[in-house]
C-alpha cells in the first residue's frame, strides 16, 4: 500500500534491532491472546449449543462463563488485539524496507479480519444476556400461555441468531491466525521473497497448514488450562458453584486438555521438518529441542492433574504455556535472523545512504572520513599479508577474482564465510557497511599498486 510505504523510512542497525526486540513483544501479546480467543469461544460456542438442545443450565452457563474469561471489556480486545496487529504491520513494513516482500496488503487485510472478528464475538457473549432481558415470566407481567410462549419463542430464536456470529466470528479469527501463521512462515523463508502475491501459496502451504495445526492444538490446551485456574485457583472461587457443575468442569477441561497437550509433539515435529531450509541453524535446533521438552513437561503436568486431581499444577501449566509461547517466538525470530541476513545488510546500506542525502539537503558536512587504511592495520594485518600465507591466504593470491567483483569483496568483509578448505573462516570484524566498503577499496588499490 503506497501510503504505508510512504510512513516507511530506512532505519539504522541500532533501530532495527530495536524494531525486532518489538516485534518479539508484540508477537508475545497477540499469539497467546488469539489462542485463548479461539479456545475459549470454541469451547463456549460447542457448549451453547449442546445446553440449548438439552436444556442443561450446567452447559449453557459454562459456554457463559467461558465467552466471558476474555471478553470483560472492549479495551481488552483494542489494547491485546488490535494494537499489536498494528505493531507488527510498522514492524515488518520497517524490517521488509527495500526487499522484494510485501505483506504490508495482507497484514492489513489480517487486521481488518481480526475487528470483525472479535466484533462478531462480543455479539455472541451479548446473546446470553438478550436472554436474561427476554426472560419475561408471567409472575411479572400478567401474559398469557400465548404470550409467554410468544416470548420464548423469540427468545429462542434471536439467542440462536446471535450464537451464528460467534460462529462466525470463530471462523473468521481461525482465517485470521492461519494467514498469519502462514505469513509468518513465508517471512522466514527468503527464497519465496518475491514480488507476486503470496496470499494463495501461503493458503497451500503445507509447512503453514501443519503449523497452524499445531498452533490450534496448543490454543485448546491452554484454554483448558486456563478454565482449570479460573475454577481452582482457590477455596473461596469455587464455593458458589454445585459440586456437579464443578465436577464436569474439572472433568472436560482435564480430558481436552490432556488430548491436545500430547497431540502438540507430534504436530510441532511435522511442521519443524517442512521448515525452509533458508530459516535453519544451529541455535534453531537447540531451540526445537527445548520447545519438545517443555511441551513434554506441559502433557506431564495435564497427567498428574488428571490421574490424582493435583489442580494445584494449574498455575505451572500455565506459566510452561507463556515459556513455550516466548520459545516459540524466539525459534521463528532466529529464522528470520538468519534468512534476512542479506536484507539487515541492504538497511544498513539504505540507512547510510539516506543519512548522507539527508545531511547533504540540511548542509551538513562530514567531520571524519573512515580510513580503510586504518581498519586494515587495526583488524587485518594481524592475519593477512599481500604475498605471505599467514592465518588467512595471501591478498596476491585470492584478490584477483574480485578485480571486477567489487561489492562481493565488500559483502564477504561483512559476512565472512568459509570458502578455502585449506584455511579457517574467517571471524566476522563487527564492521560497518560503510567501512567494509574502505577496507575493501584500500585492499584492491593496494593490490594494484604492488601489481
């Protein structure tokens, strides 16, 4: 979107580190808050209905209870939904700058999806209380059997039309998370950065699907967790409720529970494998690793409250699903990491570029010039020499293939990478663009002049 991209300036690596520490607190807002969002008006919207073709009041005020858990107030649904939505879309439109991606269109699209949505789901936590207003008995109005049945009747029928818009509204959050999961796949994956639409690919992407699996099987689990806390977190919560209402909460947030806690291994495993090799690393699999051991921790946990009623564990439960929710982030930011690379590299490049055009307009000169001379002292010289073999391979022997392949020669400065099997790779030197672009300059003049 052209006025987006016209809000989008080149930042400097010190803020786009700060940018990427950003996203990883939005991301730790929105993802845990839309999965108890899913979790919560599933579980409320299957028990609606399961009450309403019963008529069991046990049912009817767990699905109310359940709508209720995080749709308190409308500022919930602004301050954890909304606004990081927006986050994420100045993120990503910052961190994206220059590159051939856009998902600037279809993080707009999610965010419009999300307040529809939620929107659709606070109309169906507001049916439960169009039927407390319509439960109008004859002990209060003087209405006949037509009338009272009349009133029933319409009762019954606006409930029922209002529980559609939650279903609605689940359905719409459920597209919401998928195209978002999957964007978050593609982003991670630099070999699918292109300029033709990625809606389509991400919507077949089997990596996306199974990972969207995974994310939907770890939002119930949560919910179930969550519903444990709110009923046994202690003594005095639970007194206003019948043994038997309490019972069968226990017993199907156990169950569901305990289900989807060892159902999320496998699915995690599956999406792990189809992950694109451009994310992968050695930090990447370390990180794996501890997200299947704390998922095992998790399905532990869900066995002992289930075998020996241990409800206490409720709060552990939920502080491994905030730890598994961060891991989780953290993995899919080392991704991005390391598929962006190239991208960091050009920001940078963008961001001098537009701090010299800036100063030029504002008459600001230039006080140091960098020395390429002085860097090569400082750092290079330890290790190389023109016509001597040292740790590194001699200038003489190497330069001639970047005579005319100059900002390869700058990029290699920047990202030192193992090339000669004879030698070790070379450490990165913490250098700037600017000043691996002098180093290199002085190292070819240099080379030439010795020639």
């Amino acid at each position: 979107m052209d006025i987006l991209k016209d809000l989008v300036l080149p930042q400097s690596a010190q803020n786009i580190l700060l940018l990427k520490y950003l996203l990883f607190l939005t991301l730790l807002i929105l993802l845990p808050y839309l999965s108890v969002m899913i979790g919560s008006t599933l579980f409320s919207i299957i028990h609606f209905f399961k009450g309403r073709n019963t008529e069991n009041k046990n049912h009817l005020l767990f699905a109310k209870e359940l709508i209720e858990l995080f749709t308190m107030n409308k500022v919930m649904a602004i301050g954890l939904g909304v606004v990081p939505m927006l986050s994420i879309i100045f993120s990503f439109g910052q961190l994206l700058y220059g590159s051939n991606l856009d998902v600037t269109e279809n993080l707009v699209f999610i965010l419009l999806l999300l307040i529809s949505g939620l929107f659709l789901i606070y109309i169906y936590k507001s049916s439960f209380g169009l039927k407390n207003i319509t439960n109008i008995r004859s002990s209060v109005y003087e209405l006949d059997g037509v009338k009272e049945k009349e009133f029933s009747e319409f009762q019954s029928s606006n409930s029922g039309l209002l529980a559609m818009g939650g279903v609605l509204g689940l359905v719409i959050l459920l597209l919401v998370t998928y195209i978002l999961i999957g964007l978050l796949q593609l982003i991670i994956d630099s070999s699918q950065w292109t300029n033709t639409a990625q809606l389509w690919s991400i919507i077949f992407s089997a990596n996306s699907f199974l990972y969207f699996l995974f994310f939907i099987s770890m939002s119930i689990s949560v919910t179930s967790a969550i519903v444990m806390y709110k009923y046994f977190r202690d003594e005095s919560s639970n007194k206003i409720y019948s043994n038997d209402y309490l019972n069968y909460a226990e017993k199907f947030s156990l169950q569901t529970g305990l289900i989807f806690a060892f159902v999320q291994p496998l699915l995690f495993v599956l999406s792990f494998i189809s992950s694109p090799q451009e994310a992968l690393s050695f930090t990447f699999f370390l990180t794996a690793i501890f997200i299947l051991l704390l998922m095992l921790v998790i399905s532990v946990l869900f066995y002992l409250m289930y075998k020996d009623s241990k409800t206490k564990l409720r709060g552990v439960a939920i502080f491994s699903f905030l730890i598994l929710f961060a891991t989780l982030i953290y993995k899919d930011q080392l991704a991005f990491d390391t598929a962006s690379k190239k991208q960091m590299v050009n920001l940078e490049n963008e961001y001098i570029v537009y701090e010299s055009s800036l100063k030029e307009k504002l008459g600001i000169a230039e006080i140091l010039e960098i020395s390429g001379e002085d860097i090569f002292n400082g750092k290079c010289i330890a290790c190389h020499r023109f016509d001597t073999k040292l740790v590194g391979p001699a200038y003489n022997d190497v330069l001639p293939k970047y005579s005319d392949r100059r900002e390869e020669l700058e990029d290699f400065i920047l990202n030192p990478r193992k090339i000669n099997p004879d030698f070790i790779a070379m450490p990165s030197q913490g250098l700037k663009p600017n000043e691996a672009k002098a180093v290199a300059e002085y190292i070819m003049n240099s080379f030439s002049a010795n020639k």
